[in-house]
C-alpha cells in the first residue's frame, strides 16, 4: 500500500503541476473521444461499453455490502459475533462511506461547479470549459469534478490490500487496472476529464491508505476483537438511546391523552 500512495502522490503532483500549466491538455484528451461529424462521443453508444460501465458500478458493491451488513447486524445484535473479521469490515465500509460517498459525491460532486464534457459548447452543449483547479462554473449539482465512477472503481484496492502477501500485490495492480477502466470510459463517455478520474483516484488512495494506517499499519494497531467490541458498545449505547426515546415518546402521548377534554356520559 506504500508503494500505490507513493505512486498516487507522483501522479497527482505531476498532473496537477501540468494540467496548472496547460489546462487545455484536458480538452484535448477529451477531443480524442469526440466524434464530430456524428456530434456525440461514439464509445458511449456501444453496448460493451454500457455493460462495463454497468458492471463497474456493480462489483465494489460486492465487497462493501457485505461490510456494511457485518457493521449493521452488530449493531442491532451486540452479543453476536461479526461474521467477517471487524477491522476489515470497519476499513470497507468506511473507505467506501467516507471516499465514494461523502467527499466524493457529496462534497465536490456538489461544490465544485465544473461543467462536465458533455455540457461543454465544444462538445455540443452551451457551458465554457473550466479548468480543474477553478472551483466556480456554471454546473448547478452533479458536476465534473471529480469523478464518482472513478473513486468507486479505485476502492478496489481497499478489500485488494486485504489479501495475504503472495496474492496482495496483483490483487492492487487489478484493482488499479479496474479503476482506470472504470475512470477511462468515464471520459471516453464524455462524462469527466482526465484531471477528474485522476484526483478521485489520488483520494481514494490516500483514504484508503490513512484508515488503513489507523486499523493495521500503525505500531500498536487495534485487534478485531477490540474493534469488535466497540461496535458492540456503540450498538449498546444505542440500543439505550432508542429505549429512552420510546419511553419519552409513550410518556408525551400519555400526558397529551391526560389533557385531551373527556366526553361527559349520560342521557
């Protein structure tokens, strides 16, 4: 894992450096998959290419559902043993809650106004082309920067850096090769610039390689069993929580019921 942060600051130094300096290189990437006669990015037609991207968005779910049942289930049963091992659970369903999902999606998907590709005048639509580091534009919600299908193949490498040594090492070069897949026909697609595909990639590496430093990499890591056991207790706490909000919720109802006028009886 030390070796794909080492690699992932590289890049992304250096495209950021380039990419500062000739911003223009994203339109020109993005040119090599626009069709101008037919005016549309012919990639995105193809029905391989739809079924990819379909199944891209598909597995890292494979391996995160999971986490997230183990996590979910301890919860709701706190004396119950996880069925997978706490700490990886804890480290895919943070990396894909914390990388995919809210830095991702929900901070610079929504923040960070770039038009994407296809909403380009260049590219048949009516925005001007920002470059990565403007954080303005005229894209309203679900914009460019960075790319979410992106950071989601490039979670690959947190269930890849689970493996045992002999298989660890191809399992992250694949999961890289799934990433840029996954990021490659993003902009093949005309949905994300290159720069977007990049930066998610040099997040979700570094998210992944800081959680992983806090669960197994540190001098003193915690255990499963101390993880576990912490789940348990935070599933505990709000088993109490949810108690004394029934029990103040049926108290409300009983003093709403107390003040309600009675019907008098009688003929």
């Amino acid at each position: 894992m030390k070796l794909a942060v080492f690699f992932a600051l590289l890049i992304g130094a250096a495209v950021a450096i380039l990419f500062s300096v000739f911003p223009q290189w994203d339109l020109a990437i993005t040119a090599a998959f626009w069709d101008a006669g037919a005016g549309r990015f012919h990639v995105a037609g193809l029905e391989w290419s739809k079924a990819v991207r379909s199944a891209a968005n598909i597995i890292p779910w494979l391996f995160a559902g999971p986490a997230f049942a183990a996590i979910a289930l301890k919860l709701i049963f706190p004396g119950r043993h996880m069925f997978m091992p706490a700490r990886a659970a804890v480290l895919l369903a943070v990396t894909m809650a914390l990388g995919p999902g809210l830095i991702v999606n929900g901070l610079l998907k929504e923040h960070w106004g770039r038009p994407r590709p296809v909403h380009l005048e260049t590219f048949g639509g009516k925005d001007v082309f920002n470059p990565w580091y403007s954080y303005g534009g005229a894209c309203p919600t679900n914009c460019s920067f960075v790319s979410g299908e992106g950071s989601l193949g490039f979670w690959l490498l947190a269930p890849a850096s689970l493996l045992p040594a002999p298989y660890k090492g191809v399992a992250l070069v694949a999961a890289a090769g799934f990433g840029a897949l996954a990021g490659g026909l993003r902009i093949a697609f005309g949905g994300h610039f290159f720069t977007d595909v990049v930066f998610s990639a040099v997040l979700t590496v570094l998210l992944i390689a800081l959680t992983r430093f806090l669960l197994y990499d540190r001098k003193v890591p915690p255990t499963d069993a101390s993880v576990e056991a912490g789940i348990a207790s935070l599933g505990r706490a709000l088993h109490r929580l949810a108690r004394a909000g029934w029990q103040a919720a049926g108290a409300g109802m009983r003093a709403a019921r107390a003040h309600l006028p009675r019907r008098r009886s009688g003929l």
